[in-house]
C-alpha cells in the first residue's frame, strides 16, 4: 500500500498537535465562528503559469492500485478528535466517495462514527448535486453507474463501460437529437439538495487527504464541517466557490484525479490552499477555507484563475467553465441540468416490445 502524501517527517506529532489545537479551540468556536471572515474567490481564465509560479502541488491518479491516507498506529479520528476505545475504526473509510468513482484509495484517520455522520449528510447532499453529471459520465459508484430515467418514463439514459444508450419512448421533449452533427443534448432533473454541505463535502474530501504537517492550520474546518445542522451553521457566506468544468467526449477522465495546490510564499495574497478533484467528464476547484494562513486575506476580494485541467490545449477536446456558488442552506427546488455529448455515432434503433408470457392455466 501506498501513502500518497508529500512526506511523513514528524507526521505522528504533527497530527498529535493538531488535534490538541483543535480540541482546546472547539469552545471557542461557536463563539468566533461568525466573526471569522474570509477572501472571496472570482474567477479568471485557466493559467497553469500562474500555479507554477505560486503553488506546489501534488497530483493524484487513483487506478488499480489500493492506497491509504493516514497512520495505522496510533489510529486517530482527524475529524473528531477521538481515537479507540472511544471511537471505532471496523469500517473502510473512503478518503474521496466511492461515488466519484473512488475504489482504492482508503483514509485510516476516519472514524466510523464520522463516517456515518459524513455518509448521511454532506456526502449525500454532494451525490443528489452531481447525481445526473455522473449518470452521464458513467462513473462508477457503489451500485455501479446511475442510471437516469425522465419522470414521464418517455427517456432513459443509461451508461455503461462502451458508451450510452438512449431509449425514447413517445414525446422526446427532454432530448434533442443532431444526428448529421453527431451531437445529443438531454436535459435531466437535478434532485434537491443544500448547496452549502455539497460545498462542505469537497473541503471534506481535501482534508482527508492533505498532509498531517498542514492539518493543524486547518483547525476551524473540523467543527464547521461536523455541524450538520444548517440552523447552527452560522457563517455568513461569501467564499462558497466552485470553480467547475466539463470536458467533451466519453469520460475524459477515466480514473478520479485530486490535485492539491499549497501555497509557496505566506506573504503571498492568494490562498493557503486549493483542492481540484476531477471525475468523468467534469472537474471542481475550491480554494479551502478556515486557513490560519490566510488571516491577512480577510475581507478581500481576489481574482483567481482556474487550475487548467490537462485537456485545455487539446483542440480535439473542447472544455466548458462556469463556476458556483454553494453558500446557501436552503434546500434547493428540483433543478433541470443539460449536458451536450459529441457521439461517434448515433444508430436509431426501434424498441422491439418484451413478448407476452402465457397466462398459466389454473388447476
């Protein structure tokens, strides 16, 4: 197995004084918590020139190969705080979700008590925000690739490991189909879900596999993160940023990929850190919030460029940006998305009917 962080010197120390820090400001943090403002991010234009100037970063494929986050002794919860007999550790703890697409690599600092709690929360808010984007980017989850059906029962998507199939049944309002340009646009429902714990899933993620020696200046995301009550998450906002693209063509990118960007400079007036996770066809950036290296950017307004994913120069790709903001913990109404795939080709097929079984005589 292997660890994919940048180095291991002192990590167990290290990981001892963040926990302790964390503990010791857990009271205080409802109390500073709103007074804590932050940078907020704007986005610019793709610029690798610009992270290679002010960032060293760490990218990371996950393949076949089963890698682990964490020390095994002692197993320490980086969440909570808590280590065994007070916590258990019996459970396969995910460093990024499974339904990302992630199968190999595993966190060792997750508890299964956080673990559930992150489960039914923050990562099932972040699977109802990407649920029709990894439908049609056939990733591969826990109960395999999302299929997606249209309420009326008239368009099922369903993508498997050679490509998509579309079944049309009546009305294909939902679809619209260019069969000279090869293209097809189909349009699905986004199910409802809070903005702000999809927001809180991605920070998860990037600190689940940030290195023991940074964790402690991180020490406020821990608690932000375990409040799950949107009625107690009080932060007003303003830095809920995700920088987002989609790359054309047949999952792009096979295999999940996380790239952690960390600061070169501190007098630098960028952020700490940024995190990019990139799945199927799309990629997220943020820029990780609660660092106590970043005190000097409070209250400022930055304009930051996107990380160029690796198909930005390629001209056979063609690679869409937007960016979101996931501030708000209201529960949003059902959403209708839109994706537009280029096929290689597109063959109509009529639906042959399922024949009817016999009716078996009754005795």
């Amino acid at each position: 197995m292997r660890d994919p962080g940048w180095r291991a010197e002192e990590a167990g120390k290290v990981a001892r004084r963040a926990t302790e820090w964390a503990e010791t400001h857990q009271k205080r943090f409802q109390h500073d918590f709103p007074a804590i403002s932050t940078y907020l991010p704007v986005m610019g234009e793709p610029d690798l020139e610009f992270y290679n100037k002010h960032y060293g970063f760490l990218p990371v494929h996950l393949t076949g190969e089963r890698m682990t986050v964490g020390r095994a002794h002692p197993r320490r919860c980086r969440f909570c705080g808590k280590q065994g007999p007070d916590v258990t550790f019996l459970k396969e703890a995910h460093a990024l979700p499974e339904m990302v697409g992630n199968k190999t690599l595993f966190s060792l600092h997750e508890c299964d008590a956080c673990n559930e709690l992150f489960g039914r929360t923050i990562e099932y808010h972040f699977g109802r925000w990407t649920g029709f984007q990894r439908t049609t980017s056939a990733v591969t989850g826990k109960n395999g690739v999302p299929q997606y059906q249209s309420k009326d029962g008239n368009v099922q998507w369903d993508v498997g490991a050679e490509g998509a199939n579309i079944v049309f049944k009546g009305d294909i309002g939902p679809v619209k189909v260019d069969v000279e340009g090869r293209k097809v646009t189909i349009s699905g429902e986004v199910q409802p879900y809070i903005p702000r714990f999809a927001y809180k899933c991605l920070v998860k993620m990037a600190l689940s596999v940030m290195p023991e020696e940074d964790v402690a200046h991180f020490a406020y995301a821990f608690p932000w993160l375990r409040e799950v009550d949107p009625a107690k998450d009080r932060h007003p906002g303003g830095f809920f940023r995700v920088m987002q693209s989609f790359t054309n063509g047949f999952k792009p990118f096979r295999w999940p990929t996380y790239i952690l960007l960390r600061r070169k400079n501190d007098g630098d007036e960028i952020p700490h850190y940024s995190f990019v996770l990139a799945w199927g066809n799309y990629s997220h950036q943020i820029f990780i919030p609660f660092s106590a290296k970043d005190a000097h950017l409070r209250g400022r307004q930055i304009t930051l460029p996107p990380f160029p994913n690796l198909y930005e120069s390629d001209p056979a790709r063609k690679v869409t940006r937007w960016d979101d903001d996931l501030g708000s913990l209201e529960k949003t109404e059902v959403k209708v998305q839109t994706v537009t795939y280029h096929m290689d080709s597109i063959v109509e097929k009529p639906i042959t009917p399922a024949p009817e079984t016999p009716l078996e005589p009754r005795g």
